[in-house]
C-alpha cells in the first residue's frame, strides 16, 4: 500500500499509513521489546521482527476486519414503559471489509421482552 512504512523500535513495531503523519503500535501479539530488525516480504504477505532477548516474529500483514459489540440504554426501564431503546452496535475496528453475512446474536437482559426493532442495513430474526 502506498505510504506505508513500518519502524521496529525499543517497544515494538510501529506502522504508518500515510508516509509518516501519524504512526500506531502494530503487531497484535508481539511483546512489548526492542526491535533491533524488521524485513517485509510483500509476496507473502509477512513482516518479520526480530527482538533483542524475546525471539523472532512473524506478522501477517492481510487487512483483516476486526469487529466489536457493544449494548447500551439509557436510564432503568419500567414494565408497560414504550419507547425504550436497548442499543446494540457492531463496528468494525480493522482494516478490512467484512464480507458475507455478519450474524449477531443478543439475549435481552431477565425482564425485557422485544417488541420491535429498527435500523439501517442490516436485517433481523427475533428468537423465541
């Protein structure tokens, strides 16, 4: 990808995407070490690290999706009560789309019973 470039340094490695406005921690996994050597291998898809005392690492450097969930409400809901909104959000923190179907399931918390459901691009089955 243009612009990118990666720095091993005395905490790790680091990536930049825009030829080094701003740089971000990369490597999921890798110790918190000096990096003394890294070496890309763009045919596989590989960054190589090597660290002074705690081994030599591998980083697959494919864009994946990276997806979290969370639920929120605000205040206490009451039984009877219209108008309450439970919320859940998926969001995608990686670099990569998601392809295919994403499937989310969700167990209202004890005493809530769904009535209906709104959103935007996305389609949903309400269990027994």
């Amino acid at each position: 990808m243009p612009g990118t470039l990666y720095a091993g340094t005395d905490t790790g490695v680091y990536r930049t995407t825009n030829t080094g406005g701003s740089w971000s921690r990369f490597g999921l996994g890798l110790p918190n070490a000096q990096v003394f050597q890294i070496e890309l291998n763009s045919t596989l898809g590989l960054l190589g690290a090597a660290t002074h005392g705690r081994g030599a690492w591998e980083i697959l450097l494919t864009t994946a999706p990276h997806l979290t969930i969370t639920k929120s409400h605000v205040g206490n809901f009451a039984q009877g009560q219209i108008g309450a909104a439970y919320t859940v959000t998926v969001s995608n923190a990686g670099a990569g789309p998601t392809s295919g179907m994403v499937t989310v399931t969700d167990a209202l918390p004890s005493g809530l019973t769904l009535t209906g459901l709104s959103g935007t691009g996305w389609a949903c089955t309400v269990g027994t």
